[in-house]
C-alpha cells in the first residue's frame, strides 16, 4: 500500500504506457511503410474500424486503390487491399504459397469448429472441398434443378396471392425480404431434400434472418481487427455470448437443427437414398460432424449472397427501363417461339444473350459478397510489382473496385449497361467474364455454390418478368442498406402487376 502512496508511480505508469504505445505504432507503420494508405492505417485499425462503422463497406474500400495510384494500398498495420486481378489469382491460384489469413477463423457461423471456409490448413481444406463439391454438381445431386423449379413456382405463386395491385388495390411487396424468403427455400430444398417454408409460412423461420443481421457486423469487425476476434472467440467470451443448440431461435436453433438433420440422415430408419447435397457430402466420405458444421454457412453463402444480386438486378432493370422492355422482348419472343420450357430450364437461358448480360452486369454492380477474403503472405515474404510484402501480411480483395473498373469495363462502368456484353469482342468479353466471377473467389478458394447460384439467376428473372410487371414505389430512395461483407436491404417497395398474357404455372 505504501507503495501506492509513492508520487512518481502513476507519472512513471503514463510515461510507460505511452512509450509502450508510441513504440508499437512506429513498429506498425515501419512494417508496410513503403505502401501507400490513409494515415490512420499507416499505426492502427482505426481506418477499418471507421469503415465498419459507417456500415458501408464498399464505399469505404472502393476509391482507395485509384486514389493513391497503387494496385497495393496499405489499410491497417499488416494489411493491404487489392484491385489487381492478376494479384488475387497470384494469392489463390493452385499452385500459390500464399494461405488464408486470420480473417477467415472469425467468420464462423458455429464457432466451436471449422467449416470449409474457415479452414486454414490448405491440404485438409483440398481435402474436404473434393469431398463436398460432389454435392454442388447436378451430376451427383439429380434433384438440383428440379429443386429450384419448385420453389420459383411456389416464388410465382406467392407473389401472386399475395402482392397482386391492380385497380383499387394497391399491395406493395417488399422485394427485398421476398427474394432473401425464396433464396432460403432454394437452397435449404436443394441441399436437405425439403425446403423449410419461408414462402409458405412468409416468416422468419428460426429467427435466422434477424440472427445475421445481429451477428454479421460482429463477424466482420472480428475478421478485420485480429485482437477483436481474439476476444470474441476466446472460450470464455463463447460461454457467455456463444450460440447454444438449446436456444429458442437464432443461431443456436440453426446449430440444433443442423445436428437433427443430419443424425437423422444417418439414422438406421432412414436409408432411402436421397436426391439432395447432403447425402452426396455422406456418400462421398463428409463425416457427421463436417456435415454439421456445412449446414450453418451453406444457408448463409447460398441465401444471402444470392438474394442480394436478386434485389440488385431487379433495382437497376426496374430503373432502366430500355434494359427492362429488352429483356421481357427476349423472354416474350422466346415463349412465343416455343424455345423455353415452363419453368425455363437452365439450358435453355444460357441460350438467351441478353439474359446472360443482365446476370452478368446486375452481378457486377451489385455484388453478391463484399468480404475481403484476407490472404496471407507466406513466410519468406513475396514481391510485387517490385515492392516487398513481409511474410504473414494479409492482403485484402477490393472486389467492388474491380467491377467498376473503367480498364476493364470501359468508362462508363458505373452504369448498369447489358449491351456492353454485347458489343465487346470474345476476348474482352472472355476477360470481364472471369474478373465478374471473381465475386465467388478465384482458384482453390472459389465458392463451391457457384453453379447453383447461376442457376437460380438464369431463371428466376425470367419467371418473374414472364408473369409480372415490376415497378419501385420510390426511385429515389428505393432501399434501406447495410453492407458489411453482404448487403443486408429492407424496404424495397414494387409495386407488381399480372402480365395478362401470363400463364398459371
């Protein structure tokens, strides 16, 4: 106590305190000193932090790279972002040295373990993904497109007998809650063999949607600033905040359901061989537990994702209106002509040209996932673009700034425009092919679901503008946003209408 009592102690506590902090952040900016950046990245997380908190993540990333005239830009003390395609490929290509950074471990849906995505170990992630993306393939898992027929006609139905104006009667739909309600019965019938009624029942089946809205901006700091995902995934942070398979909804509930679902599959009264992913994960060697921890981030990266590009599509054809009367033209001529079948099959929209572009192009500007898919330097460091990059750097993808690239798009990127898929020779439009696609990852980390989500898109557009006429309530404010990694929308007012040449389907 004496001790306490001596004048110099806190005077000397401060003076250490701050010579503790101001030698660590010179150590920080020393480090990546040789890239540019904001100032506030150059000694801390402070830069991301802001970002985060603003709630609009690719706003906050996008201008960085032109700004400071670098495909490397420094956005924390041991982190850069990209917008060089040729720089993600060199990150995930098959044969890179570079791995998954920190950022991946804290973007866990069930946090005791590690689904594929979160798995940093390159060989057991090889592994597993062989194993699991026989489940993805409509050669392995027959009921895949049959699966999603199902659940656009019951989409078509539901907007049928519930959203219908016309007349006196006006009953705005909230597309943005709609598509996310199809996007998550599409999914849950084609991965577990039946779909768990979010269309049928028009709620909020579990408390899932609310769960990620609560949890997602938590993921995303966590991912981004590492001492945070320390904390947040420490044991004993998860025994006070972490999901439990006996909550009443939420996260927890999806982790009881995930485990019901499966030891039912492999319950001795269940052997009917099912037409679904899941039972392609268990036929090809997933175990019980792999399979568990899928479920969660299957419903998420199959839902959320896909219902965002959805509604974005939607918002740019609905306000674009030569875009919008092309492709009901091409959808109209081809019914007439009796190219397309009643769902339209997958086949036959890949046949469609203007269809394809306005998939395309409605992806591009607006992406389905905004993460920064962290890699991690190896070792011994790298160098590029004659700069050295330390080893265990974590290199962010700055993909919105890669869609709206004028070298690759022209210079009017930043306008939702088809016709540019159209007008550019095969080999341009070969090379905004692949950079389009990298919203789903590129090389070994490419998303597994990426057949499955074009698939929905070639014909959920298609069904929609065959049997309806879509129109905002409010152009100029059209939506309530949030994007931190996904775009989480609401108050997406249309108003629809029956085409009255529209067959009951």
């Amino acid at each position: 106590m004496d001790a306490m009592k001596n004048p110099y102690l806190l005077p000397a506590a401060a003076i250490t305190l701050f010579v503790y902090i101001l030698t660590s952040c010179v150590l920080a900016y020393r480090r990546l000193r040789h890239f540019p950046g904001p100032l506030l990245a150059s000694f801390s997380y402070l830069y991301m932090i802001r970002v985060w908190y603003s709630g609009c993540q690719s706003a906050g990333y996008k201008g960085l790279n032109t700004k400071y005239n670098s495909s490397l830009v420094r956005i924390g003390p041991n982190d850069l972002i990209t917008d060089d395609p040729n720089i993600i490929k060199r990150m995930s290509g098959a044969r890179s040295n570079y791995g998954r950074s920190s950022w991946y471990t804290s973007m866990k849906l069930n946090p005791y373990d590690d689904s594929l995505f979160n798995m940093l170990d390159v060989k057991e992630h090889d592994k597993l993904k062989a194993k699991l993306s026989f489940g993805y393939s409509a050669r392995e898992n027959p009921g895949l497109e049959q699966g999603i027929d199902d659940q656009i006609q019951k989409l078509v139905h539901f907007i049928r007998r519930s959203y219908i104006s016309g007349g006196d009667m006006w009953r705005p739909m909230d597309f943005a809650r709609v598509s996310l309600l199809f996007t998550l019965d599409a999914l849950t019938q084609v991965a577990y063999g039946k779909a768990f009624g979010y269309l049928t029942t028009d709620t909020d089946i579990y408390g899932y949607m609310e769960a990620m809205e609560d949890l997602g901006p938590w993921l995303v700091v966590s991912g981004e600033v590492p001492w945070i995902g320390k904390i947040t995934f420490s044991n004993m942070m998860l025994s006070i905040i972490g999901p439990k398979p006996n909550d009443k909804k939420g996260m927890g509930k999806l982790l009881h359901v995930a485990e019901k679902m499966v030891a039912d599959r492999l319950s001795f009264s269940n052997k009917k061989e099912q037409n679904d992913m899941l039972d392609a994960f268990i036929r090809h060697g997933a175990t019980s537990r792999q399979c568990e921890l899928e479920i969660p981030f299957q419903i998420l990266a199959g839902s959320d994702t896909t219902a965002a590009t959805i509604r974005g599509t939607m918002l740019y054809l609905t306000t674009s209106r030569v875009a919008y009367d092309t492709l009901q033209a091409e959808i109209d001529e081809a019914i007439a002509s009796g190219k397309i079948s009643n769902p339209i099959r997958n086949d036959e929209a890949k046949e469609m040209k203007y269809l394809q572009a306005v998939i395309y192009e409605g992806m591009r500007m607006q992406l389905p996932y905004t993460g920064l898919l962290m890699k991690e330097a190896p070792p011994e460091g790298d160098t590029i673009n004659g700069m050295f990059i330390p080893g265990g750097t974590r290199i962010a993808h700055n993909t919105v700034a890669m869609q709206r690239s004028t070298v690759t798009f022209g210079n009017d990127a930043d306008v939702f425009r088809p016709e540019r898929w159209l007008e550019a020779s095969p080999e341009k439009v070969k090379e905004m092919t692949m950079v389009v696609e990298m919203v789903f990852g590129y090389g070994r980390w490419m998303c597994a679901g990426k057949t499955v989500a074009f698939m929905e898109l070639n014909k959920v557009f298609v069904e929609l503008l065959r049997h309806f006429d879509f129109q905002v309530v409010n152009p100029t404010h059209p939506w309530d946003e949030l994007n931190l990694n996904m775009y989480w929308h609401h108050n997406m007012w249309m108003r629809v209408s029956e085409r009255h040449h529209s067959n009951e389907v």
